[in-house]
C-alpha cells in the first residue's frame, strides 16, 4: 500500500513509499486513512532534524496528525466498522516512568517513549494503519474532516490546562490574552481562549493573506507590531519559537502572568538581548515561563470538545490545501496563503 515516506536521518529523502500491511502488533483496530495533516514537525523531520524507524528498518511512515474510517474492530473495543477516529501520537515507554505509568506520557521522563510517525514508530501517513482502542480517539460525525484538527487542537487543550495550573498558584483572573504567530497553533489557541470569554490579540507578521480575518472572525484583533498591543497581557502563547519574539513578549507579561511556549524555532539562530535585566522583570512581577509539547489522552477528549463548540465555517477555513497522496511531497513546499495543509489519503 502508498505511504508517506522518509530515510530517517537522511534530508530531502521524502517520497511517496510502498509498505506492507499494518502488523496486527499495531493494534486491533483496522483504520482506513482519510487524512492527514502536515505541520512544522513534519518539515523537520524530512529535513533530518531528529526521527527514527522502526528497529532495524531505514524507512518511517511518518504523519501524526490523522483522521480515519474504522474497517475492522473487536467486540467490546467501543469502536465499530465506519467510526470516524484520530490517533494518539506517543506512547508511554516501557519501563514506564512514574509519569508514564499515570498516563501521562507527555511528562516521560526518562525519554524512552514512542511517537507515531515520529519515534521508532510508522506513522498515520499509510492509507490503512492499525492502533490499539486506548490510544484511539472517537471523531463525532458531524465533525467529519475537521476531525483532522483534534491533534492540534490537543496541543493547545494541553496548553490552557497548563495554563491554568501554574496561574491558580495564587488568585487567578487572566482577561487578556496575547497569541504569537496566525499558523494553524496560534490560530487554534486564538479560538480556544475565544470559547473562555478572554480578549484576545493575535500577532503576526503577515498583513494580508487569509490570517487577519480569520483573526477577526474569532473577535479578537489581529497585529502586525507589538507597539499595536493595547493592554498588558495576563497570559501569552508563544507559537513562533522565535527567540527575539520571545524575549520581547516575555517583558510585556503584567503580574504573575504566564507565558506558555508551544512553537520551537527550525534554526539554530542567536539573538544578542539583556538578560540579566528580563530576569530581573520575571522575578519581581513573579511571572512564569513554561514550555509545553504533545498531549496526554485526556487532552485529545478536550480537544474534540472544542472543536465541536468551534463554527465549522471558520475551522473549514483552516485548511488552504489539500493535496492528494500521490503528490503528497507538495505539502511540505510552503504556499504563501497556506495555513493548514492536509494529504488525501484516498487521492
């Protein structure tokens, strides 16, 4: 069957592969793939900045963010033959941790576990996979393909319950909230904090394109300049990983604020600021800085739940592209009015 492809290790190695059937050691579930999203993960990984085969294989379906038909699935699993279903990306390692041992393998800390299209483990990118029913997530119909969103959207539910944890250290009661970067994260988080009643700024350096109405139909304001903010934030998502931007929000946190970093900058770059003193402001505004990557179960149940509480016109709105498998590789070269782009996995 067609797959998308890569050498791990090797850049530039992305093709459209041929794979045997998905082993039954995948799960008990058969899935026929409907889509699968691309997203900056992906990019790096065909660019060899970090992925992993299976043991002793040079090949990895990769594809993580997915959305499939259920073919085949046994008594008592909760699924039947037509369910809409997504999968969970990691899997806890085998010791396990403490944390993984919980459930909570987006806290592993011993670095052992597994990722699906990422991590020693074949992908969603296949046009049939398997997955075992606990790590399987249930799409409503009604969502239909804009269940392709839930592994996403889990990142910023992962995000905003974070978010919550470390604010509630003291008396909580963020109002303003200021999202960096308009791509599909910030985007999703723009909405998320919409659904919870917070004033929401979005920044982003395109001034046209589809991004500052999609900003705008959420009601929430759209900038191209930090110097446009007119409020101190309470809670900032950082979805650029670009250092200066970093620095340059981080000082504009008000009291006990939170900054959550989602996005990780593809480059090595540097950038020369005053240290001292932006540690000097954390400190005395007793402001936290956190970091947060991938999603634990729970987080892909909350994820469907905004979703459904989302208007589908403006999640349909999303997604600018859709190419099929056979051409697959033409998601990775950027377009400039993309923001999500997904693969057919029938075409």
């Amino acid at each position: 069957m067609r797959a998308m492809t890569i050498t791990p290790g090797k850049a530039d190695s992305a093709r459209l592969g041929e794979v045997a059937e998905p082993p039954v050691t995948d799960g008990s579930i058969l899935v026929e793939a409907l889509l699968t999203g691309i997203c900056g993960t992906d990019l790096e990984l065909v660019s060899a900045h970090f992925g992993t085969g299976r043991p002793g294989s040079d090949q990895l379906v990769i594809g993580h963010e997915s959305l499939g038909r259920v073919l085949e699935a046994p008594a008592g699993s909760g699924f039947a033959p037509g369910d809409l279903v997504a999968g969970v990306v990691r899997r806890p390692d085998p010791v396990p941790c403490p944390a993984c041992a919980r459930g909570e393998w987006d806290f592993c800390r011993n670095g052992r576990y597994t990722e699906r299209g990422i991590k020693e483990l074949d992908g969603y990118g296949a046009e049939r996979w398997r997955v075992d029913p606990y790590f399987a997530v249930p799409v409503p119909a009604e969502l239909g393909n804009l269940g392709v969103l839930v592994e996403p959207a889990s990142v910023l539910t992962k995000s905003w319950e974070q978010i919550d944890a470390v604010g509630q250290r003291s008396w909580y009661g963020p109002e303003h909230v200021l999202i960096t970067g308009a791509g599909p994260i910030g985007l999703l988080a723009a909405m998320v904090a919409r659904q919870r009643g917070y004033d929401v700024h979005v920044l982003d350096r395109m001034s046209d394109g589809p991004k500052p109405d999609l900003v705008r139909a959420l009601g929430a304001s759209y900038l191209t300049d930090l110097s446009q903010l007119p409020v101190v934030p309470d809670v900032i998502i950082e979805a650029t990983g670009v250092g200066q931007v970093v620095f340059d929000c981080a000082k504009l946190l008000g009291p006990a604020g939170v900054m959550c970093l989602i996005g990780i900058s593809p480059g090595p770059a540097s950038i020369d600021v005053q240290l001292d003193a932006l540690i000097r402001q954390l400190v005395v505004r007793n402001v936290s800085v956190i970091g947060v990557v991938n999603a634990a179960k729970r987080h892909y149940a909350d994820a469907v739940d905004v979703l459904q509480a989302a208007d589908p016109d403006w999640l349909t709105r999303l997604i600018t592209r859709t190419v099929p498998l056979s051409d697959w590789t033409s998601a990775l070269a950027r377009e400039p009015d993309d923001i999500k782009v997904v693969v057919d996995m029938q075409g």
